[in-house]
C-alpha cells in the first residue's frame, strides 16, 4: 500500500486535538505558535488514491470536533525513513542515495532532510496530479466555510455536482 503524506490544517480556536489522537494512529499535530496555526500530519495508507486519502482524513479531524479548514503537501523536512517511503524504496537504498548529503539536522541521531533539496538532488519531478488535488479539497473546505457561514449560500454547493 501507498502511504500518503499530507497535512490537514485546522481553525484555531476549535476544539483541541486529543480526540483526533485517539481516532487516528497515523496523525501528528504540530503547533506553531508563530503562524497561529494548527496542523495534523497523516502518514496514511489504505485509500486508493491521495484524493480519498485526504477526504477520510478530512471527515477523521471534523468526526473528533476540530475543524479543517485546508490541506497541504507534507513538510518539506523529512527523516531518511520518509525519504525512503516517498521514492519507494527501502532504508538502505535511501542511505546509500543520501551518503553523500549532508542532514539539516538530527533528532534523536535520526538525520533531518530537506525534501526539496533530496528531490532537486536525485532529480525526482513533483506530481502535477497532487497539486491539483491539495488545489480542489481547499476549494471545497473554502466552499463549505463559505456557505456553512450564510445559509443563502448553500445553493451554490450545487456547483460541484454539476
């Protein structure tokens, strides 16, 4: 299976994220006090594609009482465990591809990548496809506030289905 890796971000102010640890095994939330905002990490596999894999994770935040608001590619630091995820390889083969970078950092001696730079590095392309489907959840999040704020609205939801 696929794991896919995204992140959901979530209004501030609702709620607090204990019961999305309690839903979610594969969900990490980062705090940053700085841009006041509140993100949950999926490392998620099972769905069949991204575009699934974000509306379960979507439906998981909003079913433990936080509210979404966007979604987001992954975090552009990456352990050499998400690097090899990511290319679709093992540890070793991501060693050996990276012996020669050097890590940003390390947490807990577990080296601390850039993934932008690891793809620049090995030549790896950006999914155009993904882009488009973080592009269209955010339109359909922003859709959702929108109408939920103004019940003249909820007409326009129509839209989507054609």
């Amino acid at each position: 299976m696929t794991p896919f890796q995204f992140g959901v971000v979530v209004e501030r102010g609702v709620g607090a994220p204990v019961a999305l640890f309690a839903r979610c095994g594969d969900a990490v939330v980062e705090h940053d006090p700085t841009a006041r905002e509140l993100r949950a990490y999926f490392d998620r596999a099972g769905p069949p594609t991204l575009a699934a894999a974000v509306v379960a994770a979507v439906r998981d935040v909003e079913d433990s009482g936080l509210a979404p608001v966007a979604a987001a590619p992954d975090d552009h630091l990456v352990t050499l465990g998400a690097v090899a995820a990511r290319l679709g390889v093992s540890r070793e083969i991501a060693e050996a591809l990276l012996r020669d970078a050097a890590p940003l950092w390390r947490c807990s001696d577990e080296p601390v990548y850039s993934w932008p730079e690891i793809a620049s590095r090995l030549r790896v392309r950006a999914d155009p496809a993904s882009a488009r489907i973080f592009e269209a959840a955010n339109l359909a999040l922003r859709l959702r506030t929108l109408t939920r704020a103004d019940a003249a609205l909820t007409v326009l939801t129509q839209l989507i289905d054609g």
